[in-house]
C-alpha cells in the first residue's frame, strides 16, 4: 500500500521538529554556559591559523593575480594546462618571496633598533634620576621630602621593592614570561596560517567553486544570485579599504624615513616602521603611533629632536589627509567620520589592535548590508530612497502616498557592452564548454527520466 505524503503536513512537521530541536540546544547552552565558552574558547584557539590563512590568502590574491596576469600573463593565457599551472606557481612563488622579505625587512629595522633602545634605558638609568631630582628640585620643592630620598639611593630603594613586593615583582616576570610565550605561539600561528594560505591561493577557483556549490546546493538560484553580488560588492569594498589603506600607510612610513634621515633623528628605521604600523588604523593610529616614538627621542641623546618629530607628524598628516588618502583611498568605505571613529572605538574595546584596524571596512561593509536592506524594503514600498528626501517634514508620506522616479533622459546611442578582459576570456571559454557539455550529457537522462515517469502513470 502506498502512502501518499501531504506536503503541508509535513512541513509543518518539519519546523515544529526544527523549533523542537532549537529551543533544546538554547537551553543547554543556557544551564551549560561556562562549559560552552570553554569549548568556543579552545575551538577559537585551534581555529587561528586557519583564520589567519584565509585572511592571508585573501589579502595576497590581488597581488598573485597581479602577477600571474601581468608578468607571466602569456602563460597564463595559454590553452596548455601546464603553462598556466606554471605561470601560478611562478607567481604564488613571487608572492611570497616578497611578503618574507618584507617580514625580514622589518625584523631587521626593528628589533636590533629595539634591543639597543632598551639596553640604552638601563644604561643611562642614574643620568635620568638625575634629571628627575634636579627638576624636582627646581621646579617642585613641595614633593622634595616624598621622592627625593628615595632617589638618592637607588639601590635601596630596589631592595625595598623587592622585600615588600617580591610576590608582585615574581608575578609580574610571570606575565612577562606569559606575554613572551604568547609572541612565540602567535609566530607560530603566523607561519601556519601562511601556509596554509599558499594552499588555498595555489587552488583558489576549485575552493571558491566548491563554495557556491554548497550555496547553490542549499539556496534557491534566485537567492543565491543575490548572496552572490551582495558578497562581491562587500569583498570589493573591504579588500579595496585593507589595500588601499595599506599603501597609504607605507607611504606616510617612507616619508617620515626620508624627512627624519634628512634631519639626522635618532632611530630612523625604528620611527618610520612605527608611523607605518600606526597609520594602518584610521582617524587616530597617527597619534597613538606619535606617543611612544615622542618617548624614545625623549629619553634619546637628542630629546630636542622630540619638537622636530612633533612638527614632522603634524606635517605629514596634513599632507597624508589632503593629498595621500583621497589619491589613494577616495571615498572607498563610504561612512561618515562618525562611523569611522564609532567602528575603531568598538573594534578596538573588543579585539584591540586588530580590531581597530578592521573595524573600519567590516562596518564599511555592514553599513553597505543595511543600505541596501533598508532601501530595497522602501522600494518595494514604493517610497523614496533618497536621505535628503527624509529631511525635515514628512507628513506627505501616508498611506497612499506612491513615489513616482523622475525618468532618466534616453540615451540616443545604446552604451556599447564592457569588454571583457583578456585574462578572463579562457576561463569563460572553458566555462561555457563545460556547461554545453553539462546539457548534452544530462538531456538525454532527463528525457528518459520523464518517459519512464509517464510509462509508470
């Protein structure tokens, strides 16, 4: 006997069973909480390099397309296979040949200049407290009798700290040990997600295929189409804020390098790698980045050059947001100021450095959602789209109240269509032969299928 499934029954059974089933994970996670943010602790902990390999592949693929169209393009472009494996294998290679020597560069501007500063430090310790007394002396003689003996012996003053505070002073080499491991373990993390990145650029079409067939597989095609050109538009706006925000950082680094060597300042390299760092996040990185290299020419052999670098900053700023920014960056996350100081504000309370350094293009890229969410809600309420048409009274838009788009003048000549690049003609070539060769195959099954189902009927 065969049972016929009525399919409204079934659907209602099926999202009762899928309430069912929420509802009980939401109350286990509820009276399991601390046990749950363990699991979510260590799955994020184990998920880093991973993170940090998609990330790493997704910033580097501009540059290996760059590369593998531009330089090896005419392998690229072949019909033969193996010429354009060859042609991205030359160009991922290139790829990371350069970010490693930019990662060396860096180590060697850095941390020998680091190493020095701090060796530095400890070494003119007594001139500093001299200073320090001398200027207390002079210019505060109220806080004399608190700080002055002290100072005067300052190795008493050590071994005091260290019988009243041992177990803060072995507390605090504990957390300095901690941070230590910590750089080690994220290095670690580093270089693994960098590999792993390599992976993924080497076969990045197969991944990126293997993603909208899962979509397609679980989302009507209609959908699906619009997750689509939703994440390209997202992906253009936040790979091209990361990039261009990027070089302009570098930039601004390689000017304050060149003016500070002219003026013969103190930790050049060190200075510029700092600005550079800084710069990377928007609004206030400039001034976060001035404090701790105002403090190293402080305590320099030349703590006038502190003045100098002050007015340098200030400069180049000025240079960088009038000039630099809008060549490089024009208008690419499209927020407010407002915006952009609330998204580090958050991005940072919440992830620190790096969320103050994507703070910006992932509220760049939410504000983007909502827009067209929201404008796309009043379209189809036949309402205006337009802000300024929201300004002031708004007692015209009632119930019946439909807006009429003013009509575009025609044009006389139609546009003529875009042309398509020549690095995407063979793979458009390949995908039309697949998809011809798709059909030819599977119209034929299709037929018989439907033959066989009118047989049975």
């Amino acid at each position: 006997m065969k049972i016929e499934r009525n399919q409204k029954y079934f659907t209602i059974a099926r999202y009762a069973t899928m309430t069912i089933i929420v509802s009980t994970l939401a109350i286990l996670a509820i009276f399991n909480f601390d046990e749950l943010a363990d699991r979510l602790s260590f799955i994020a902990t184990v998920a880093v390099p991973i993170t940090i390999g998609i990330f790493s592949a997704y910033i580097l693929n501009p540059l290996m397309t760059y590369l593998e169209n531009g330089m090896f393009g005419a392998l690229s472009r072949s019909e033969k296979r193996s010429k354009r494996n060859l042609a991205r294998g030359l160009a991922l290679t290139l790829t990371m040949l350069i970010v490693l020597a930019v990662l060396v560069l860096l180590i060697i501007l850095v941390i020998p200049q680091l190493a020095q500063n701090i060796i530095m430090l400890f070494d003119n310790m007594d001139d500093y407290l001299k200073h320090f007394r001398g200027f207390v002396n002079e210019k505060l003689p109220a806080l004399k009798d608190y700080i002055g003996a002290p100072l005067d012996d300052l190795d008493k003053l050590l071994s005091n700290i260290w019988q009243n505070h041992s177990g803060e002073v072995m507390g605090f080499a504990g957390n300095l040990a901690s941070g230590i491991m910590s750089v080690l373990d994220g290095m670690k993390n580093f270089f693994i997600g960098l590999t792993i990145s390599v992976y993924l650029l080497a076969k990045k079409e197969m991944f990126i295929g293997q993603s909208k067939k899962m979509l397609f597989a679980f989302v009507k095609p209609a959908r699906a189409q619009r997750v689509l050109s939703v994440c390209r538009e997202a992906s253009k706006k936040f790979l091209g804020s990361i990039i261009g925000k990027i070089i302009e950082a570098f930039l601004v680094g390689v000017l304050v390098f060149l003016v500070c060597r002219i003026v013969d300042m103190p930790y050049t390299p060190l200075l510029a790698v700092t600005m550079f760092l800084f710069n990377l996040i928007p609004f206030v990185g400039p001034f976060i980045g001035a404090v701790p290299c105002s403090l190293l020419l402080l305590l320099s052999d030349s703590p006038q050059m502190t003045i100098w670098f002050i007015v340098i900053v200030l400069v180049l700023q000025t240079i960088d947001g009038n000039i630099i920014a809008p060549w490089i960056l024009g208008d690419s996350t499209g927020l407010p100021a407002v915006w952009v100081l609330i998204a580090i504000v958050i991005g940072g309370g919440f992830f620190k450095i790096p969320g103050m350094l994507l703070g910006v293009p992932v509220c760049a890229v939410l504000y983007m959602l909502v827009k067209d969410y929201v404008e796309g809600r009043l379209k189809k309420r036949r309402l205006p789209q337009n802000t300024m048409q929201y300004v002031g009274n708004v007692d015209y838009i009632t119930e019946d109240y439909i807006y009429i788009e003013p009509e575009e003048p025609e044009n006389l000549e139609p546009a003529p269509p875009p042309a398509v690049p020549k690095r995407y003609f063979l793979r458009e070539v390949i995908r039309k032969k697949s998809v011809e060769h798709t059909k030819r195959v599977m119209n034929p099954r299709r037929n018989s299928k439907l033959t066989k189902k009118n047989e049975k009927k």
